[in-house]
C-alpha cells in the first residue's frame, strides 16, 4: 500500500483519511511506511477503547513528526487500512508529553446522514468530551502526560492541514 501518490486533499474542504485503528478496539495500530502495511504498535495499556475510527492524513507531516491524526464518526467501525474521503468539522488541540498533537474529527462523506454536519457545533457536548477523556486517559498507565486544550470549530482545519502539507513537502 504505496500512499504516496495519494492527495492529502481531494478537494476543497476535504481529506483523505487512512484508518488506523477501528472505534471499540484497544490494539494501536500505525502505518509501517518502509512496508507498506498496517503493523500492531502496542495494546493499550488502558481499559479505554477508540471512540471513533482513527487514523491519520496521508502525506502531510505535523508537529509531533508524524502525519497529521484524525478521527472519523462513523455508525460502525471500519478496518485498518480503509480510505476514506471524509469533511473535517473541528479539530482537538492536546499536547502529548510536551509536544502538540492537534487532532482532525471528520465526518464521512460516504454517510449521507451525515452531509449536513459542518461543525462541531452539531456534535453532542458529551460525545466531544468523550473524545477528550480517551486521551486524557489513553496514555496514563504508560506515564505519558497528555493535556487537552479544547476544540476548535472547522475553521481551525484548513491552517492546520495547510502547515502539515507544506511541511511534508519540505521534507
């Protein structure tokens, strides 16, 4: 699974996600470039599971060295591996050990129930904070500290995703 052709941007407003890990599972999985194949990183150490499908933008590179992460609503869980063209709404700003670890939430475009959402505005307040309290949760028993910031609404997306496709670029 060669990504490198793949546009971290289709079209205005949209991305290309690749799932990592699929909502309800503990294994933690990640992108083996070198391969081109999903590889098992760790089992969480935690009793939490991913709140949503979770993945990343592929070619773009954020802060923390790594592609840019993003989370996907979807009615039912994926597999690693899937591509999926999804709108970004909002984005979770946390720091992971001292580092910034922005993170995109998305709504599938394949999900016509879906089309409508825009905004995080249009996501229940608890299911955000359920989000944020995996990750505030997700790393504890390994002893790393991650500090959530809040969310920002969808306009916060398009800088992000431009700094992170500029900085792949340059790599």
């Amino acid at each position: 699974m060669d990504l490198r052709p793949l546009s971290p941007s289709p079209s205005p407003g949209l991305v290309n996600l690749v799932v990592e890990i699929p909502a309800g599972s503990r294994n933690k999985y990640e992108y083996f470039a070198e391969a081109g194949i999903m590889a098992l990183d760790r089992v969480l150490h935690s009793s939490v599971r991913y709140p949503f499908d979770y993945g990343f933008i592929p070619n773009t590179l954020a802060e923390d060295g790594a592609p840019l992460d993003a989370m996907v609503i979807m009615a039912e869980p994926t597999f690693a591996g899937c591509l999926i063209k999804a709108r970004p709404i909002g984005v979770l700003d946390m720091n992971d050990s001292g580092a910034y670890d922005g993170k995109l939430l998305c709504v599938p475009m394949a999900d016509p129930r879906q089309r409508v959402i825009r905004s995080i505005r249009q996501i229940a307040p608890a299911q955000l904070e359920d989000v944020a309290e995996f990750f505030r949760t997700y790393k504890s028993l390994e002893g790393r500290v991650v500090v959530i910031d809040g969310w920002r609404d969808a306009e916060a997306v398009e800088p992000l995703l431009n700094s992170c496709i500029t900085a792949a670029k340059g790599k």
